[in-house]
C-alpha cells in the first residue's frame, strides 16, 4: 500500500513531503529533502526552468557562491527605499543643501539644472576616500533607456570612448546578480584600470523603480590575469532611479540618485581630481542622456520595422516575470499534490 502510494509522487516534489509516523494517537513531523534552486534557462528557446541541488550549484560555481550572500535581496530593498527618500527630499530648484545633508557631512561640488553633485569625506576599507553624490532629474528620457545606456554593456561600450573592455563573466538569476570586468582607459602616461566587481538588481515593478548595486572585487576574490592593468578594488556604486508619478518604465520622465566611492589608485592632488568629477560627472551625465535618446530612437525604428528590440533591462524584466509566473505555478502545483499526498496519508 504505503509502496504504491509513494511510487505515484514526482521526485521533484519530494521536497515537501511531510513523513508522518504514527505512534499510537501521537504524530512526529518531520520534513526531509533540502530546497531545490529555481534556475530560469533563459538561452533556452522552451523557457523552461531547470531544478539544481544547492551541492551541484556549490560545486558548479565554486569561490564565487561566497560573493553574493544570502542577505543581499534584503539590502538591496532596504537601499531602494532608503535612496527613493534621499531623491524626494531633495530641492534641484535652489542651490543649497538641506539640513539633513548637511548634518550628514555632505557638501555641494556642483550645480546645474537639474543636477547636484555632492561629496563627503569617508573611510573605505582602511583609506580616507571622497565619497560622491549626484542626484538629478530627466523630463525627456525613460528609466528604461537610461538604464539601458549604461548597463547594457554591448550598447554602453558602442559609445563610451572611456571604456577598452566591458562584460559579464558570470551571473545567475538572469542577470540579477552578475560579475562583471570594466577596464577603463587613463590619460597617457597612466595604464588603465581594471574593475571587477559584483552587480545586483532588483525592480520594483509595482512603483516604477529600480536599484544597481555594484561593489569591487579584491584579487583575492576575483583574480585575472591581466597585467596591462591597475587593479582597482575600493569601488562601490549604487544607483536608484524612478518614474516620476504617473509614468511608467517606458515614458519619459524620471528622478535619479547615483552614490559611488572610486579609488583610482593614482597619486592626483585633491584639488586636480576635484575638477576632474566637476567635469567629468556632468559631462558622462549628459553623454548618458544622448545615448538613451538614440537608444530610443534605434527602439521605434526597429518597431516599425517589426523587428524586436531586446535589451539588457526589458530582457530582464520579460525573464523576470516569466520566471516569476512559472515558479507561482509551480507553487500552486505543489500545494495541489500536498494536499493528496496528505490526503491519501490519512488513509494509511
């Protein structure tokens, strides 16, 4: 009887099977079988989901499960929210800063039309580094092109001069959280800089926003090869940007906050580097706006011509859902099959 019973239960939802043994009117519960990890094949064309062990993925990733930790998603929510009330209780109208910046160490680097760049003193892994700020607004891109132009590296390396190598060399969770390798070109006699690091993500699909995470990687954690390079490890970066109300991801208008610490391992005087970002930070802005409204445009002139334009965030979001509503019908299927499981337990 109990062999029949358990011959007509899927092994993938042995994970939830309760083993109930009877001891006279006592019942001992206990649940055997560990998770299983939802993995979304997203370069396999029947969108299926494939079902790992957490030993195979350990031993299929190796050092690298270390990098990302179980409490990322959660950081990352809490920094979404956290950077969404920096953006509304700031004033782009006036150039000065509030009480709370104020308090907070910041002090005003620069001031234009709709962007301010702030900086503070902070302490980074040992070393006493600037910190920046740039918060601003767009009333004539989307949050989703100007995402685009700088995080879809195929596209950002087709306009940023500054930029020699740009990919990803791992990721998981399709693209959510990623390891990617930027060497970045320094002004003659200088060698260029090696960036690797982690990236994480995460969408808030219910009130248009979306938060990039990004944080150095040391050698010891990452090591490459390349020798041509100035490998640098004090980096961190994290980008919140929003629909401003009414909009969605694909209109125009939006706020944005970009936090980063940057140590280029170069001996250049304060006040010298100081100007650089005055320069720099406003002109890369402005760059990454004119790439999002060509990005745009490529956009409507493939949809005309009824081609499909994928890139790296409406990729995202589409895998994103899918994986979402494939793991929710998974669920109800299981909640299903516990219930004749259970069912048919009592009938033992």
């Amino acid at each position: 009887m109990i062999g029949r019973f358990f011959k007509k239960i899927s092994f993938s939802r042995l994970r939830v099977l309760p083993f109930i043994i009877k001891d006279g009117k006592r019942f001992q519960h206990c649940t055997s079988i560990s998770k299983r990890y939802y993995h979304y094949d997203y370069n396999n064309n029947n969108k299926k989901v494939k079902y790992f062990s957490k030993s195979y993925l350990y031993a299929l990733v190796g050092g690298l499960s270390g990098i990302f930790v179980k409490d990322d998603d959660k950081r990352l929510t809490e920094m979404l929210d956290e950077n969404a009330k920096y953006i509304h209780s700031n004033d782009l109208t006036i150039k000065t800063l509030n009480e709370e910046q104020i308090k907070e160490g910041w002090e005003l680097l620069h001031y234009q039309h709709g962007l301010k760049v702030l900086r503070r003193k902070r302490n980074f892994n040992g070393k006493e580094l600037w910190e920046y700020r740039c918060i601003g607004r767009y009333d004539d891109i989307s949050l989703c092109d100007f995402v685009d132009a700088q995080f879809d590296l195929n596209y950002r390396l087709s306009w940023d001069s500054n930029v020699s190598c740009l990919k990803q060399i791992y990721d998981e969770e399709y693209g959510k959280k990623a390891i990617v390798k930027w060497v970045a070109k320094f002004p003659w006699p200088m060698s260029s800089r090696l960036y690797i690091y982690k990236r994480l993500m995460e969408v808030d699909e219910e009130n248009f926003k979306v938060i990039l995470y990004s944080k150095g990687l040391n050698s010891t954690e990452y090591e490459d090869n390349d020798k041509n390079s100035v490998r640098v490890s004090n980096y961190i970066s994290t980008m919140v940007v929003e629909c401003i109300p009414g909009k969605g991801f694909f209109d125009n208008g939006i706020n944005y906050i970009l936090t980063y610490i940057d140590d280029p391992e170069a001996e250049i005087p304060s006040h010298l580097y100081d100007y650089i970002v005055k320069r720099s930070g406003p002109l890369f802005l402005d760059n990454v706006c004119s790439a999002a409204k060509k990005l745009h445009k490529d956009r409507i002139k493939k949809t005309l011509n009824g081609e499909n334009y994928e890139s790296m965030f409406t990729e995202f979001l589409k895998k994103s859902r899918s994986a979402a509503k494939l793991i929710e019908n998974d669920a109800n299927n299981d909640k299903d099959e516990n219930d004749w499981i259970m069912e048919n337990l009592a009938r033992i």
